[in-house]
C-alpha cells in the first residue's frame, strides 16, 4: 500500500490545533421557544444570538400561512426549470420585485445559493471580482469559484477599491458588498461604492441580508434607504432567513440578468425548488415586513439603550446603527468566558471567534430584535454590569 497521507490522521491534527487554540466549536441542540428566547440544556434564555430582526419566525400569521399551503403537499418535486416553479414561487417573486422596485426577481434556496449562483453568471476567467474584506464567505466563495481575479479592498475603503478597479480597467467588473456587514453591524459606504462603480464602469452587486425587512423604507432595505435604485445597484441581493423569518434568497434585478440566471446559475438550475408552501408563507412575511414600521421603531429604541447602557459601563460596542450591535472582546477565551457568565445570567450571546473574524477581535454578536423587551434589553445590561 502506498504512503498516502490520511483524511483521518489530518482531522486530528487539526482538531488538536484548534482545540489548543480554544477555537473548536460545538453544536449545541436548542429547543423551540417563545419569540425572543430560546432553549439550551433545558434552560429559556433570552435569545440575543438569532437574525430574526423583526420577530416574524414565529408570527401567527406567517405559522398559519404556511400550515395552510401545506396542507396540500410539501416538496416541489422538481427543479424550477423541470416542472418545480409552482404559482407560489412566481407571485413570491413579483411581491418582491415590486417592494423593491426592480423589473423582476428570482428566487434562491438560500443566500449561499444565490450569492454562488449570480457570481458564477456574471464572472468569467478574466474577470475583476472587487469585494470588501469583511464580506459574507458565500460572496467570496462564489468569486473563487467563478475563476475570475478575486481583490479584496481593505473594510470599507472606497479609495483602494477605485485603485484596484484603475489598475485593469480592461476587464469586466463586478464590485460587491454586503450593505449590512454581518458580524460587524455597520453600513457599507453605498452612495460612495455606487459613484464609483459608475465612474469605473463596474457593476455594482449588494447583499442585503441583513438589511432587508429591517432597514428602509417599509424594510426594503439599505440601498433603498440611501435612495439607490436598479440603475445604481444592477444586481441587489437579499435573504429570507433573517428578518422576513424564514428562509430563502432572492436576487433582483433587470429581465435580462434574471433570464441569464434561469440559463446559468447553477445553485438554480440543478436543484430542487422551495417547498411551494414555504413561498406561500414568505409572502405572507414580505407583506408584514413592509408594514412592520412599529417593530422597526421599537427595535431602533432597544437599539439606542443597549448602546447607552453599555457605554456607560464602560464597554466597546462596535460602531453599528443596526440591530447587530458587536461588543469587542479581543481574545478568544475571553469572549467565550464573557458569553458563558452572560448565559449563566439568563442571556444568550453567541462569542464569535477566529477563522470566522479577524484574530484578535473577538466578540460576543448581541443581536436585538422586536420580540425582545426593554426589560429584555435591561437584563442584558444588568448582566453585563456585573461583568465589569
Ligand atoms: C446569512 C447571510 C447569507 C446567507 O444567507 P442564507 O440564506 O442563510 O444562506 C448571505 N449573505 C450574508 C451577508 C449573510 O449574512
């Protein structure tokens, strides 16, 4: 037999080293739970680690939706091109077509799909992918898996961005951000990225994932907000997983790029469509989103005294208008001890760590939502206060 190196024996190592590192994670198997909180090892936490912005996961409304589309039958039994689009996904689309002012829009699986499915598309082996440094990995994996010449511009640098995009300025390019960064919290410089991608002749591709339903105008999200439209942001990105609640993606834009993306978008063409109830349901969330002015606003309050409070304690939040509000940590092992005596003290805040942000800046990512309370919010605080 010959040396060959063994998958076992490198799984081990790497373990060891992550263990070492204390950057081995765990699954932990929560329990379902009211609104706003959540149940591990049989406690009720309340729950400051989901992206569920608006509090819809659990809404009455989208839960009855979805029984009721369900009655009917669960799979699609087919990819869309094979007989799987149903009525379903097609007015699904058109809805969020319309909430967003595009021509039209297509449906994804998920946000890794649609991100590897629109990137895969547009790019081509010679092509320029620019993208922030902090961008969701499928954004980057899709670059990667495009072939093109993937450059990542420093967080939210627009002026290295232009340089890079000045060094070939015969290629095609394509400049992509998130518009909400995900384990960050800020805002991409969208006027900014939007003027240069104009006066580079680049197109300019933004995720929304964690924008839409909780930012905008009736939540259409950040681009909206800073008043950019189709002719700005060609390709728009956003996901149903979040604050809409449940689960799925969608790209937006003109006819011509979704008809490309039926042709080529691999993450579309060979797989199966989304449970037709499921499209049932999300229509239903897209229709609560965009008359969810109440929760935004109550979020945007539980917003201002987590940021408050922990101020006054002496503590670093990073600087984020959105519901992900980061609190920096630094080491690995301290943002892991911070986030087990928050939990002992009935908060669930996830530590993220290395390989997912830059080493050195761990943190605990407190997400807020409009199921949590000002008491909520309070027994955060309380809990961190004791920290200190
Ligand atoms: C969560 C997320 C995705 C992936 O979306 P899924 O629907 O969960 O696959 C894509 N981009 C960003 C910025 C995200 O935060």
């Amino acid at each position: 037999m010959p040396a060959r190196p063994d998958f076992g024996v490198r799984l081990a190592a790497e373990r060891a080293q992550r263990q070492q590192a204390g950057l081995w994670r765990r699954l932990r198997t929560a329990s379902s739970s009211r609104s706003g909180r959540i149940v591990l090892a049989g406690r009720e936490l309340i729950d400051f680690g989901s992206n569920d912005y608006l509090g819809l996961a659990q809404h009455p409304q989208l839960i009855e939706a979805l029984q009721r589309a369900a009655s009917v039958g669960v799979g699609a039994r087919a990819s869309h091109l094979l007989g799987g689009h149903r009525d379903e996904h097609a007015a699904l689309e058109q809805d969020v077509a319309q909430w967003l002012g595009r021509e039209r829009a297509l449906l994804f699986s998920c946000g890794y799909m649609a991100a590897l499915g629109v990137t895969g598309t547009l790019l081509r082996r010679h092509d320029l992918c620019l993208q922030d440094r902090l961008n969701h990995a499928c954004l980057l994996d899709g670059a990667r898996l495009s072939g093109a010449t993937l450059q990542r511009y420093r967080h939210g640098d627009v002026n290295e961005a232009q340089r890079l995009l000045r060094q070939s300025t015969e290629r095609a390019a394509l400049l992509v951000s998130d518009s909400v960064f995900s384990m960050d919290g800020d805002l991409a410089p969208l006027p900014e990225l939007a003027d240069l991608a104009r006066r580079e002749g680049a197109c300019l591709m933004l995720d929304e994932a964690h924008a839409l339903g909780a930012l905008g105008p009736r939540g259409a999200g950040a681009c909206a907000a800073a008043g950019l439209g189709a002719a700005d942001v060609p390709v728009w990105m956003g996901t149903l997983g979040k604050a809409l609640g449940g689960t799925g993606a969608v790209i937006a834009g003109s006819a011509e790029l979704i008809e490309a993306l039926v042709n080529s978008a691999r993450s579309y063409v060979y797989t199966t469509a989304m449970p037709p109830a499921l499209a049932s349901a999300m229509r239903v969330a897209v229709q609560l989103a965009q008359e969810a002015d109440d929760r935004r606003a109550h979020l945007q309050q539980l917003i201002a005294q987590l940021q408050q409070g922990a101020a006054s304690q002496g503590w670093t939040l990073l600087p984020s208008t959105t519901p992900i509000q980061p609190l920096l940590v630094g080491s690995a092992e301290r943002a892991s001890a911070l986030a087990a005596a928050l939990e002992q003290a009935g908060c669930y805040c996830p530590a993220i760590r290395p390989p997912t942000v830059p080493t050195g800046s761990a943190r605990l990512r407190i997400s807020l939502s409009a199921a949590h309370s000002v008491e909520d919010v309070g027994v955060l605080l309380g809990a961190l206060g004791q920290q200190r």
